[in-house]
C-alpha cells in the first residue's frame, strides 16, 4: 500500500468518513460529458463572438474547439489510468509536487463555487423575466436550495437531474439546426433559402477582417469550460475509464455538432451584424423561421442550460474539495462522507459558497464583490489547462522511462502536448494584451498567487505525501 493511500485512509478514519460510492452508470455519465460542453454561453455568449467576427466566427469555434479537444485527450491519457475524483488536481500532485495539485484544485473549487451564485443569480432573472410575479432574488434562492437538496440526497440524484438537464439541451440544439438546415436548402415553407448572402455578403467572410477573430477565440475559449467534469466524475462511476474514454472520445464530434454546426446555421441565415443575433442569436433565427414564442423558447432552453451548470458546479466544486481534503490538501472535515456516499461538509461548504456570491449580488451591488468574484475566477479554466497539459508531459515521460503500458496515448506526443504548452502561453499574452480580459486576468493570478504560496508552504513542510503508480 503506498503512502497516499494510507494518509487517505487514515484521514477517513479521524473523520468518520465511509468514502464515495461508484452509482453513476453509462447513461448518466455520458449525458454528464455531454451537459459539460453545452453551457449557458453557446445560447448567448455566441451573438457576441458573431458580432465581432462575423461568420469567421466558425474559425474561432474551431480553433478553441482543437484545443479543447487536445487537452481533453491529454487528460483522459491521465484519467483512464488512474479515474480520481480530484482527477487533474491528484495528477498534478503527483507529477509536480504537492503545491501544484493543492493550488489548482483550490482555483478550480474557488471558481465553481463562484459560478454556483452567479448561475443562480442568473437563473433567477431568466425565471424574473418569464414570470414577473416571482422575485428574482427568490428564484435564485429556490433553484440554489433544491438543487443542493439533490446533490445531499445521493450521487444517483445528481446523475439523474444533469441526465434530463442534458437531455433537453440536446434535443433543443438538434431540432434547432434541423429547422435551420431544413430553411437554409429551401424546404421549410415561407423562408427563402439564404445561399451564401450572409455568409460570404455583407463585407465577405471575415468582414471586420481576420485580426477580429483574436478577441472572437477569447470568448469562445471560456464557452467550452466544463469539459473536465466528467474525468472528476469518474470517480463515482461504475466503468470509470470506458466512461471517461468514451466522453474523449465523442468531444470532438459534440463540439462539431453542437457549436460549429448551430454557429453555421445562425450565420448562414442571418447577417452577422443583424440586432437580434446580439441579444439572441437563437432566438432570431427562430424569430426568422416563423417559430411562435421563440424567445420564450429559448428563455425556457437558457433557463435549464443554467440550471445544468449550477447543478454540476455544486457537484464538481464538492468533489474537488473532498478529494483535497483526502489527500490532506484541505480541512479534514470536508472528506467526511455519509452512509450513501454523499460528502455532506463539502456541498454544504459550496452551497454556503454560492450563496454568499448570491448575497454579494443582492446587498452590494454598488460595490465591487460580486465583480470582483466573477472577475477573480473567470481565467482559472486556462490556468488549469497549462496545468493539465504540464501534468501530460511529466507523466507521459515517467511512464515511458518506468516502462509502463497506457491504453490511451496522447496523439503526437511529444509535439502536441508541447504545442499545446505554447498556444495556451500564446493565449494569455492575448489576454494581458485585450483591454477586455486584462482585469480579470490580473484577479485571477492574484488569487493563484495566494493559493500557490499556500500550497508551496504547505510541500516544504512536508505535510503532504506524493502517490506514486
């Protein structure tokens, strides 16, 4: 037994924990995979990547899309040998050191908890705008609670809501691109078919040039956060790895699908300039197909898209904050589980999390803490992708010199994972370069900052114990 395992054990057994249990079956994790890639930001981030862009904005999907795809392989490289619920933050303990895994998996809870209030801030004035007799502050409330009520009850409750959840985001983008398809060859009675009027009209292809397309990628890169969810929830499945191999597997087709298929379809049938694309991209395509009520359609199909990522934010944040506890990377109470499985502490520590966010919004709106939490969090997702993707080489490198067989390989190793390495350097230069992402960035490393300190005091004095396979 190594001495990780034995440093897990013995924390489970100073705090009373009876450890999580494998529930999550085939289906549920494969519409988890699924609800990871499709967010709220696909329905109304993509009008703006549209309007800066134009229909170059395909190239920018596609690009970030790559990456994703990239990393993800890189990842499911590390998972399917080893499936962990603190997934990336475990690798990274184990490849750089204690104060690398204990930084980005405090980052990465950080940031989930925060978008568990801003998910519920958010819903609760989509169901505002849609039924104005309930308050928004109370809507928000409401969806915070109930679904911290299904994460409390078993793993299975939350496989089971983010099953359904999934499930109708993808029977709404699906039926949206049918009758998008279906206008654009001419077969849906009533709408011309656009030809290649808007996608290549209107200043051509690339109308605000090609150089538009940089900020578009920024925006694009964050719609695709949310991928990783499934490798964390390995840890609870029945078949982890072929989970996790068979989520690897399908990301590029969902993102093919799902993003560059309905981005296709909005710009071929609307000019990209066109008022309605900003405010709703979806809607105003349905607006231009005749579809009644298509912005309380979409309303309803936003609504649950936001529902789905507060539900796996409170999943995901509790996870990671159970698996640091384990691996004395946080306070020994948050690795308490119950009987069922559920790390009762820790999802009550991110509902608490979420609604203070939610607090901030409501009480303090003339101040900076609601801003300055979004702000802070919002550019941990490439902090953790260098992360991944430094963890990849290190491991793939001790795996070839110890010999060891891995039934997933990253692709071109090791030219891509290095290639990888500099597009995401590449990536935050624009950053620190675009007036728009500068702020949040300079936040976000702020934060890093302190919680790498911690994690390096923490690695020199030997408080943490290292798995080696």
């Amino acid at each position: 037994m190594n001495d990780q395992s034995t440093s897990a054990e013995r924390t489970q057994e100073s705090t009373g924990a009876s450890g999580l249990r494998p529930a999550l079956r085939d289906r549920q994790m494969s519409m988890i995979a699924i609800g990871g890639v499709i967010g709220a930001g696909l329905f109304v981030g993509s009008g703006a990547v549209i309007n800066k862009a134009g229909p170059a904005a395909l190239v920018a999907y596609a690009i970030a899309g790559l990456l994703v795809v990239l990393i993800m392989r890189m990842l499911a490289e590390l998972s399917v040998a080893a499936p962990k619920t603190g997934s990336f933050a475990s690798y990274a303990s184990r490849e750089l050191g204690s104060w690398a895994g204990l930084a980005i998996g405090w980052l990465y809870a950080y940031s989930w908890s925060v978008t568990v209030g801003v998910e519920a801030v958010i819903g609760g004035a989509l169901l505002h705008g849609i039924l104005p007799v309930v308050p928004d502050w109370a809507a928000a409330l409401v969806f915070l609670l109930v679904l911290t009520g299904s994460n409390l009850v078993a793993v299975r409750a939350y496989g089971e809501v983010e099953f359904w959840f999934a499930l109708i985001k993808v029977v709404a983008i699906v039926a949206f691109i049918g009758l998008g398809l279906l206008a654009i060859f001419g077969v849906l009675p009533g709408v011309p078919a656009p030809g290649g009027t808007n996608l290549f009209g209107q200043g051509g292809f690339a109308p605000n040039g090609w150089y538009a397309v940089l900020p578009a990628l920024l925006v694009v890169s964050f719609a695709f956060s949310g991928a990783e969810v499934v490798t964390i929830a390995a840890g609870e499945a029945m078949r982890p790895a072929e989970a996790v191999r068979r989520a690897v597997r399908t990301t590029m087709v969902r993102i093919l699908v799902f993003y560059i298929g309905s981005i296709a379809v909005i710009t071929t049938l609307l000019p990209y300039d066109d008022a309605g694309i900003t405010e709703s991209p979806y809607s105003a395509v349905l607006n231009r197909l005749g579809i009644p009520n298509a912005g309380l359609i979409m309303d309803l199909v936003v609504l649950v898209a936001v529902l789905s990522c507060l539900n796996s934010g409170i999943y995901t944040a509790s996870r990671m904050l159970y698996a640091l506890a384990s691996n004395g990377e946080g306070p020994r109470v948050l690795a308490r589980s119950n009987a069922s499985g559920v790390p009762v502490p820790a999802v009550l520590v991110v509902a608490l999390a979420g609604l203070a966010t939610v607090t901030a919004n409501y009480f303090f709106t003339t101040t900076a803490i609601f801003d300055f939490l979004v702000d802070s969090s919002g550019s941990v997702i490439v902090l953790l992708y260098l992360t991944i993707a430094t963890t990849q080489l290190h491991s793939r490198a001790r795996a070839e010199r110890d010999g060891q067989h891995l039934t997933v390989r990253m692709w071109g190793y090791p030219y891509l994972s290095w290639a990888v390495v500099v597009a995401l350097v590449a990536f935050l230069a624009l950053m620190v370069v675009d007036p728009s992402t500068r702020h949040s960035l300079f936040l976000t490393f702020s934060v890093a900052a302190v919680a790498v300190t911690v994690g390096l005091v923490r690695q020199k004095r030997g408080s943490i114990s290292i798995e080696r396979p």
